[in-house]
C-alpha cells in the first residue's frame, strides 16, 4: 500500500511538470548565450591581454630561441595571470534571476509558448 501511494503521489507531481516546446528551448539557449556574451568577452580579452603580455616578454628575453613554437608555445604552459585580475569583469556576469527575467522578456515579446501542454 505505502509503495502504491508513493508510486501515485510522483504522478501527481508528474502532472503539474511543464514539457517545454522546441521553439523555447531553442530561445533560452539562444538568449543564455545573448545574456553571458559581454561576460565572456571580457574573460577572454583579459586573458588574452595578459597572454601577449607574457608572449611579448618571452621574445624579449630570448627564451623561445630554438624551441618548436617559440615564446608561444612556452607561454602557453604557463600561468600568465591572477585569477583575481579577471574579478573586474564579475560585474557583467548576469545573475541568474536577471538571466530568467530576460528570457521571460523575450519570450513574451517574441510570442513564445513556454510549455506544449
């Protein structure tokens, strides 16, 4: 008995599940993607900074003299920054509530149903 109640009881939250429609997932990692960019490209414009910083340093210390690859291949196996000197760009990271916010936004503005049923 306490097995059937149980079985009845995840139906019943089964049913209030919402299937999401292919055009809503489909917008949600398109707006995911949209809403993380200027977090992205600040990550990657820093660490590409600090990379050719240390790329350029390397050259002119001669250290990439007779290795394949060069001072890019040796900068490529070190650690070329602070995890710390890439916290100015936490700003930008969108919270997951502005995350939720926005997709709601778009999806009402662009006339998407969230759930097919």
């Amino acid at each position: 008995m306490r097995i059937l109640s149980g079985f009845l009881l995840i139906l019943s939250f089964n049913s209030f599940a919402c299937e999401l429609t292919a055009e809503y997932r489909s917008l949600r990692s398109e707006v995911t993607k949209q809403i993380r960019e200027p977090y992205n490209s600040c990550i990657k414009s820093t660490r590409a900074h600090f990379y050719y910083k240390a790329v350029a340093k390397c050259k002119e210390e001669g250290r990439g003299e007779n290795i394949g690859g060069g001072c890019y291949h040796i900068v490529g196996y070190e650690q070329t920054h602070d995890e710390k000197e890439l916290e100015h760009c936490k700003i930008l990271k969108p919270t997951i509530e502005q995350s939720k916010e926005h997709l709601k936004l778009v999806a009402k503005k662009k006339g998407i149903k969230k759930c097919s049923n």
